[in-house]
C-alpha cells in the first residue's frame, strides 16, 4: 500500500509540478490535460489546457495533483506536506527554493525536535514543513 498527496491547484498544477520536480529531483510521470478527456464532457473552453491528473515521482515517494475547474476553486488549507531529510544543508537548499516567490512562516532554525526545521507557503500556495531528522545521539540545542 502507498499513500499518495494529491493537491489541487487553481490553475497552476503543471507549473508547481516542474518546480517541485526541479527542486527535489523527482519525475513527472503523467500530466494529463482536461482537453484530452473524451469530447461528450462537458467543460469550460479556457480550462482545456489545465491539468486533470499529474503524476511526480520523488525517490520512492509520490505526489498526484490537478487544478480544479473554477466553480470548484478553494484555497489550499488544513494541512501542509512535510518533507523530512537526513541533511540539514539539503533542507536549507530545499526550503529556500520553495520559499522563492512564497511566504516564509517559520525560517529554517533548530527546534526541540530537529536540527534544522522549516514551515513556508510556496508561491502556488502549498504549505510546507521542511524537517531534518535527527542523528543518532542529537540533543536540543545542538546545531
């Protein structure tokens, strides 16, 4: 079993899709459009173009995204995608990648629960938590 994300956009799947393969070295498997759905469904003109399905492969990991058509638009909220790495300068790259363009609510810093942990809200308003592990032996207060 594997469970998989699916975030929904407002138009900007494809794009957020490119960074985030970009950014942790995933592949997009699929990306599929709503104009490739069969003709007899019913659609707006503008949004043949938008993404009903993608698929992005991160390591042994998986995320699903679409955009949803305009008359179901919500803002992304109630949860956030937590990345945890082994690698505190990995986080670093990782967060301020994301961070480019977004809101950064917590810069990356240690807490009692992790040597480098972050929280932002990328520029297509997908929230994060970035997270290193922990070595063996770490202590708060440690770098």
């Amino acid at each position: 079993m594997k469970l998989v994300n699916n975030l929904v956009f407002k138009g900007e799947c494809q794009q957020a899709f490119e960074r985030y393969a970009e950014v942790l070295g995933g592949e997009i498997k699929a990306m599929f459009r709503f104009g490739e759905v069969p003709h007899d469904m019913p659609m707006e003109e503008q949004f043949r173009d938008k993404i009903m399905h993608a698929w992005l492969d991160i390591g042994d990991q998986a995320m699903m995204g679409c955009d949803a058509p305009p008359a179901y638009q919500r803002d992304m909220g109630g949860f956030s995608v937590a990345l945890h790495t082994d690698d505190a300068t990995e986080a670093k790259r990782i967060a301020d990648a994301l961070g480019e363009g977004g809101q950064v609510t917590m810069p990356l810093g240690p807490t009692f629960w992790s040597p480098a942990f972050a929280m932002l809200t990328d520029r297509f308003g997908t929230p994060w938590m970035i997270s290193t592990n922990p070595p063996v032996g770490w202590t708060p207060g440690q770098a």
